[in-house]
C-alpha cells in the first residue's frame, strides 16, 4: 500500500526525502492520526540547524545527503551472545529486555514480570488507542523537537512497560543497534509508566554490534503517577562511529520521585534530550549527567526541566570531562511557571578539561514567572588542581596514576547517588576503560 | 651526608624568593629552620619535594650523594623524601587509605620489593592511626576531606610514619595544633629518629623544640641562612626575636 501525504513543505535534502519515502512505507495503524500530524510537521521544520537555540553546538549537515533506510529487524538468536552483556549481575535484575534497532522481542505478549506488565507500544495502543495517543502527543510547546516528531512518525513497534507495584529487582532494556551497511536509520520507542504508589528502576543500556551503526533516533518517555518512584539510567556504550539523537521525556504527577542518571561513555556524536515537566505539587527529580568526551567524540547534553505546579523540586548535576580532541556540552534550563510558588531547583555543571584542544561549553539558565521560588545555579569548567596533583606525585604516586585519580574523583559525585550498587560498579568499570591508566584505578577499587 | 645544599636560589612566580641558601644534613639529625614570615622556609620545603612552579635559578642539592634536582617529584618521594605539607590539601573522592597504600607500594616498587598484602596493610595503618590517635572514620574518608586542621597534621605525620621516608621535612606542623595534639605530633616525629634518617623542621616557634629536641637550628631570613647553632639558639630567639637576634643583618 502506498500512501500519500499532503504537505505544502519543500522536501529539499535527500535525508527527509529518504525519511518521506519511510512514511509510505508503514502501514496504516491505530496510532495513524497522531503519526501524520508529526510527520507533517517534521517535514515543515526540517532537521535543526545551527541556527536553532538548543542545536547551536551539534551542526547534522553530515547527515543531509544521506538517504537512510530502516535498520533490519533481527531475532534474538541473531544477536551475538557478547552483546546481552549487561550492566548488572542476572541474580540482581527481574530480567533483560532485548530491542534490537527498535524492535523488542518479547518472550510473548501481555508478559506481567515482578509487578511489571510488559507490552508492545503496537498491542496496547491495539486494546487502546485513546489512552496510547496521550503518551505520544508531544507537550504543549514540543512540536520543536524534530527528532521526537520524527520517531513518533516512523517507530514500528516499541515497549510500553506499567510498573504496578514495588519492585525491589532494576529491570534491563538492553538496546542493541546493528545495522547491514551503511545510512540505516533505527526509531526505538520506549513508553514506562509506573502507577501510583508503585516503585521501580529501570536501566537502558544502548549497546552497538557489528561493524556498522544504525542512526539511532530513540525516545523514551517516563510517566510517573501519584506516589510513585522510579530510578531511570540511560547508558551509551556505543562505538565511536555511532550517531544517537536520544529524547526523554519526564512528566510528574503530585508527590512522584524520579531519580535519572545519563551516562554517555560511547559513541561518536551523542546528543541527549531531557524534558521534565513537574506537573503536580510534591513532585520531584533529580537528574545526573555523566559525560565522557575523548577522542574526536562530541557529547551535547540538553535538559530542559519545568516546575509546571507548587512545592517541585529539582535538582540537576552534571559532570563532564574532555580530553584529546573531544567537545562535551551541556545546556540546562529551568522553567518555573506563573503559580508553582514554593518551588526550588538547583543546577550545579562542573566540567574538567584533560586536554588544549577539548572543549566544554556549559550553560545553566533559569526563567522564572513565580514568586518566592528558591532557584540556585553554578557552572564551573577548569583544569587538575595543581595542588592536588602535587600531593599526590609528593607522596610518590605515578602522574599517570595520580591524574587518572583526581578524575575519577571528580565524576564521584554523579556514581555516590546511584542506587543500585551493581549498576554502579558496572558504570564505574566501563568509566574507568576510558581512563588513562585504567589497570592502576583498578588496583584502587 | 644525607642532604646538601648549597647556594640555592629559587623564583616562585617572577619573584626571586632563596638567595643562596647552604644546608648541610647528616643522618640521625634534626634540624629546625625558623625564621619570620615570607624568608622563603615553605619555598625551600617545596622546591625540596620538587614543586615545577618553583624554578630553581641557581645552586645544587643532593640527596644521599646524587643530584635531587633532576628528579621528578614523585622519584623524590620513592627515593625517601618526604615533605609534611603546611596546608595538607583536601582530595574529595580520593580515599585515604588508598592513597597511602598507593604511595606505599609505589615506594617498596621503587625499591624492587613486592606490592604490600591488603591484610598486612590494613594492620599496619590501624597500629600507626593508635599511635596517632586518629578516629576510626579515617579509613572511609577522602584524603583530609572534611579534615579540622589539627586533624590534617596528624595525617601528613601518619602518612611519614607509613612512608619511613629517610628524610622527613616537615612544613610548619605545629601551626595550628593545640598542645595535645602538639604532643601526640611530637611523639610522631620522634619515634622516627634513628641513626639512618633526618628531620628538617621548618618552624615559627620554639614551643614544638620542647618535644622534638634539635641537634641544630638555623634562622632563614631574606633567603639565606643568616645564623646557625644548637638548641639554645631557639631558646634565644624566644627571648630576643628574630630582630634582636640576627641585628643588622636582617634584609
């Protein structure tokens, strides 16, 4: 079946006319109205340029002149054993959830694990489409975000996972991308809700395999109701010729926690959105960023948080280091709305340079429409005490050694929060690979 | 001889800061090196332990016969220096223990000896940390993080204790103790004295000569050492003042 699409836009680069060329080729389903409407509007905007705001330090024209293609569908068996490695111990997660270039593969459908019911986005939106349109219909002022409209537009399938209770064990959503040649393009699409008074973690691990990386352009959203708890990590481990353009969407009901932690230690360009709206009084997040730049890697970290009622709280603190070539960003923004008087949020950016040709750009910015408000913010950007250093070397530690020390430390701050210890002891592993002088920090763990 | 300097002079930041400074340290000594403030006593301490932002413009030093200067800082320490810091420095994320068993082992590696066990280890630093009176949260805590700063000089001299380095210059590591904490420092400093090793001092007051008696003490004032002589020269600079004592030839 073909389909058509009526849109005054001029479809000007091969990339949205490969993108375009997608659309007609998805079948018509109970998501249709809401697929169109994104469609349109992406190929009215465009991809972002450096000209927009929040795309001012990641140029895609690369991109432009590709015509990409959908990554291939693959079983679980095609995936190669290595690459369910998971970030956590078996005895220590309910399970691991396999989506490769999208696509999950599900032990079976309506699957309920440990309080966890578990679903396709394609099957609940079947049983439900009113109540599946909600989560994919962007929030109010997001029609800007073309990557998200992109992915609503053309994702297959996707997870919807509804924590119905406390959950004591973290859950694993292991992405994996593997493309057949070069410009595939993969749409993964995960959708967590967590019902209220309910408690959980969930972990995404994206993980690349083979020799050539899918585009990744992957959305996630959390939803967390009245009460409820989540502690949600994304981890990029992808290799350095990947390209992800990931978005998360956080929206808060009264009195819900969510605790989230990006952690970006792979890949070529990564580029991480978050956007959190606090939508009921009580609700509270706390977001760390943890950004690893080496290499020629460029990392662009994007989070926009709202304090959309009274009594929010949050609080966001990254941590960045750059070393050889390497460009790390990271842009925050507070947004505290007429009305959400009481409200308090804290952003504290610090990153370190490990080299004269890295870079790090940092930005806290706060916009406030509400009185009595409690907003602090601070952005620093340096490089190794010298003091510290020479203590160090003083007492007669390698400088190698003693360098690779104070960064660890310096990124300490971000792993203390993390809850789950084997999560943390996975992360600080894969972290300290990257370091110099990674066999000397081992011997210190 | 452990440790001679001679005519040594040294710039910190544009400024020349020693001008032509000779010391001469034997095994089983202790020196102390007063003097007022700004003479140059933390600039020597530094530029002994091998600071780079310390650029050394003229003299020699050598330490057990070689040059020291040519070494790195870190190739300092492994060869038996040690420098007891005046404002030991807080390392968040860094542990204290680790730290130290790092600097251990970094030294017995040096020395061609096999790492220290983990087991073995942690015994010894439980019996110095006794010795020092050091709480027990010590070993969970970055290096001197959150340290008071009779707390952080207690470190730096359980820290030489580990190390036992062959010569300990010790950086004004009485400033700011009280006179319990002086003693326990004290008792610290002296269970090191023996026939191999040598202490510099690097004091503003007489007081810590009570506990840890000098077999010599010199004055440094204006970068060179004006006067030297035995304890009683401390005893008299107490009573006289730096004024009083070096006259006209203070700079």
């Amino acid at each position: 079946m073909t389909r058509t699409l009526q849109t005054s836009a001029h479809v000007s680069s091969a990339a949205l006319r490969s993108f375009e060329a997608q659309w007609r080729t998805r079948a018509a389903d109970s998501l249709s109205p809401v697929r169109e409407q994104a469609m349109l509007r992406f190929l009215e905007l465009g991809l972002p340029t450096t000209h927009d705001e929040t795309w001012r330090y990641t140029n895609l024209r690369t991109l432009t002149g590709h015509s990409f293609i959908d990554a291939p569908r693959k079983t679980r068996g095609e995936i190669e054993p290595n690459a369910s490695l998971s970030l956590l111990d078996a005895k220590e997660r309910a399970a691991t959830l396999l989506m490769v270039n999208g696509y999950p593969t599900l032990p079976g459908v309506d699957t309920i694990l440990n309080g966890i019911e578990i679903n396709t986005i394609r099957e609940s939106s079947r049983l439900d489409p009113k109540f599946m349109r909600r989560y994919l219909e962007p929030l109010s002022d997001a029609d800007q975000k073309r990557w998200v409209l992109l992915n609503t537009a053309l994702f297959v399938d996707g997870l919807y996972l509804k924590i119905t209770t406390q959950v004591a064990t973290p859950l694993v959503i292991l992405h994996v991308a593997t493309g057949d040649g070069l410009d595939n393009v993969a749409y993964p699409r995960v959708i967590i809700e967590a019902a209220p008074g309910s408690k959980a973690t969930i972990i995404e691990h994206h993980v690349a395999q083979g020799e050539h990386t899918p585009l990744n352009n992957s959305n996630t959203l959390l939803a967390l109701r009245q009460d409820s708890q989540l502690e949600h990590y994304r981890v990029y481990a992808t290799g350095p010729g990947a390209t992800h353009l990931d978005s998360l969407e956080i929206r808060q009901d009264q009195g819900s926690r969510c605790k989230q932690f990006t952690i970006v230690l792979g890949g070529g360009l990564v580029r991480t959105g978050l956007e959190a709206h606090l939508g009921q009084p009580g609700a509270t997040l706390d977001s760390y960023s943890l950004l690893v730049g080496h290499e020629d890697r460029h990392v662009d970290c994007v989070n926009t948080v709202t304090h959309g009622a009274r009594d929010t709280h949050s609080s966001q603190t990254a941590r960045a280091i750059a070393s050889d070539a390497s460009r790390v960003i990271f842009n925050s923004k507070v947004i505290v709305d007429a009305g959400a008087e009481h409200s308090q949020s804290q952003q504290s950016s610090r990153g370190l340079l490990l080299s004269p040709n890295a870079e790090i750009d940092t930005r806290p910015q706060l916009e406030i429409h509400a009185d009595e408000v409690k907003c602090a913010h601070g952005a620093t950007i340096g490089r190794l005490d010298p003091d510290m250093l020479f203590y160090m070397l003083s007492r007669g530690l390698d400088r190698d050694a003693a360098q690779s020390l104070l960064v660890y430390a310096f990124l300490a701050d971000v792993l203390t929060d993390m809850s789950v210890a084997s999560a943390r002891a996975s992360i600080e592993n894969a972290l300290i690979t990257q370091l110099p002088d990674a066999q000397i920090l081992r011997k210190f763990r | 001889m452990l440790l001679k300097i001679s005519d040594l002079s040294a710039r910190v930041a544009g400024k020349d800061i020693l001008k032509g400074v000779n010391l001469e340290v034997r095994a089983g000594e202790v020196h102390a090196i007063m003097g007022p403030n700004g003479s140059g006593k933390s600039t020597l301490a530094q530029v002994l332990a091998g600071r780079e932002d310390y650029e050394v413009t003229g003299g020699t030093v050598t330490f057990e016969g070689s040059d020291l200067l040519m070494l790195p800082a870190e190739e300092r320490a492994r060869a038996g220096l040690f420098l007891g810091f005046q404002y030991p420095v807080e390392i968040p994320g860094v542990n204290n223990v680790y730290l130290l068993k790092a600097a251990l082992n970094a030294k017995r590696k040096a020395a061609g000896e096999p790492e220290v066990d983990a087991y073995e280890f942690l015994t010894l630093i439980r019996q110095k940390m006794k010795f020092m009176q050091m709480n027990e949260s010590f070993l969970t805590r970055g290096v001197n993080e959150g340290f008071s700063g009779g707390e952080k000089k207690r470190n730096e001299v359980l820290q030489m204790l580990v190390l036992e380095p062959k010569l300990a210059i010790l950086d004004e590591t009485d400033s700011g103790l009280d006179i319990d904490a002086l003693k326990v420092v004290s008792a610290g400093v002296n269970s090191l004295r023996d026939p191999t090793r040598a202490v510099v001092l690097v004091t503003h007051y007489q007081r810590l000569l009570d506990y840890i008696v000098p077999d010599r003490v010199h004055v440094l004032s204006g970068g060179r050492i004006l006067k030297s002589g035995d304890k009683s020269l401390a005893l008299e600079l107490e009573a006289r003042g730096y004024d009083g004592v070096l006259g006209a030839q203070v700079a």
